[in-house]
C-alpha cells in the first residue's frame, strides 16, 4: 500500500504582527468615512487617529526608536466584509510602505490567509476582526492553548506577535501593548 508523502513547506514568514482593526462606532463614537461623511462601516475618529499612530509604531521615521520586538511589514493582510475597518486600520502604514493591502480573505478564511500569509517572505501584518482573533492565531501555532481563546470586544490596543523558530519550526507567541493613545491599556490579553 503507498501512503502519500506529505510535504511541509517550512514557512517564509519570519514574523507574523496580528492586530485587531482599530476602533469602531459604539453608540456614542460613529464611524466617519475618509471624506468625514458619517459611516458606520467605518472608523471613529479615535479609529483614524490610532491608524494614523500605526504607521509610527510599525514604521517610525528615520532615526527615532523602534520597538525592538516589531518591524516594518513588507505584506499587509485586512479581513474583507461589509465593514471596512480592517482595511481603513492598516491603509495608511500601507501607503507610507507603499504596499497593497491584501484582502482576498474574509471572516471564516482565516486558516487559509494564514497559509498565504506564511508564504510571504518577511514580516507580515495581519488587520482582523476580534471574534477571529484566536482563530488566526491558531491558525499560526497549530493549537488553541498558546494564545487566548477570546479577543475581549473593548480591546483595539494591542500586538499578537508571532516569530518563526527555525530550529523548532514553529512559531512562538508574544504579546505588545500598543500604548499608543492615552486611552490604550498597558496589559496584555489574558
């Protein structure tokens, strides 16, 4: 009887960034297109101003400091749906970077996204939705006791790190408060 070989590609993506897309309407903030229309499947304004604080953490100009646990994405991923707040999150440290957001994936794909994302040589960002944060993230681990198994829904402040160990040929897990606006937490997701 043969039994098929099975091959594992071991990944190209030496760092995966996972982030949640920033802030959304709550009742008291609402959404504002880029234009400033009203939007609910966009930002708040407190959303525009962390994407906007983004590009500084994952691409700080020339000279300034760099959190030494992150890097400049060379591929960005953003969930596709309805609302366009994954993209909006990531699309200006894209266009600093000159790089086109992925969003050939949506909600309930994330085991695939993550396979295309593996495939991308360097440091990817990955903008989601908070009901699939651990989906994603286990996705990446291969198990679902690494990372939490919630993303809390008041939480848009905080970095799921993933960086590839070639000699375990797996990826370990870190976590990054953005700290980033003076609301942001300073803990990490439990």
């Amino acid at each position: 009887m043969n039994v098929p070989t099975v091959i594992v590609a071991t990944p190209r993506a030496i760092k995966i960034l996972l982030i949640r897309h920033t802030e959304k309407p709550d009742g008291s903030n609402a959404g504002v297109s880029p234009s400033g229309a009203a939007d609910e499947k966009s930002l708040t304004v407190g959303g525009w101003q962390r994407a906007g604080a983004l590009v500084c953490l994952f691409a700080p100009p020339e000279g300034s400091p760099r959190n030494p646990v992150l890097a400049s994405p060379r591929f960005i991923f953003a969930s596709h749906s309805s609302s366009r707040r994954p993209e909006q999150s990531v699309r200006p440290l894209a266009a600093k970077l000159g790089i086109q957001v992925n969003l050939d994936f949506g909600k309930g794909d994330e085991d695939r996204m993550v396979l295309a994302a593996k495939g991308c040589e360097g440091v990817v960002l990955i903008s989601w939705q908070h009901e699939y944060m651990a989906a994603v993230a286990n996705a990446i681990l291969g198990d679902k006791h690494t990372a939490p198994q919630v993303w809390p829904k008041d939480r848009f402040d905080v970095v799921w790190i993933f960086d590839f160990v070639p000699l375990a040929g797996r990826y370990t897990f870190t976590q990054l408060p953005q700290r980033l606006l003076a609301r942001d937490s300073t803990s990490v997701i439990i």
